[in-house]
C-alpha cells in the first residue's frame, strides 16, 4: 500500500537537494519508502493543472507565476 502524501522542498542548488536526501536515508521509516523527485525551476514551470469544477480555494498556473 501506497500513501500519497505529498511534501515540497525549495532547495538552492543541488548540493542543498543531496543533503535533504541524506537526511531522509537517514531517518527512514522501518517498515516504510520514501520517494524522491526533484524537478528543476525550468521544468516546475511547466506544471500544468488541470481542473473539472474550480473550488473556491484552488489555485490555477496563473496564480502560482503571480506568487513566484
């Protein structure tokens, strides 16, 4: 069983991204994974979001430009 909790770390510059992976590997849960992706700034860019019915709460692409 997989659970989809999902966290995000801004990291400056890979040698920051090598240090935050070595403490996960450093706290591993016992009888559990953790996996990583890492995605540069170029291809964060290019996240589209797609949407059904917009909640009052969810944010589009447009909106996430705007806070970065």
């Amino acid at each position: 069983m997989m659970q989809w909790s999902v966290y995000s770390r801004i990291c400056n510059g890979t040698d920051a991204v090598d240090m935050h992976k070595r403490r996960l590997k450093d706290n591993l849960p016992p009888y559990g994974s953790i996996r990583t992706l890492t995605l540069t700034e170029k291809q964060f860019e290019s996240i589209d979001i797609l949407l059904g019915i917009r909640k009052p709460n969810e944010l589009t692409s447009k909106d996430l430009t705007s806070v970065f």
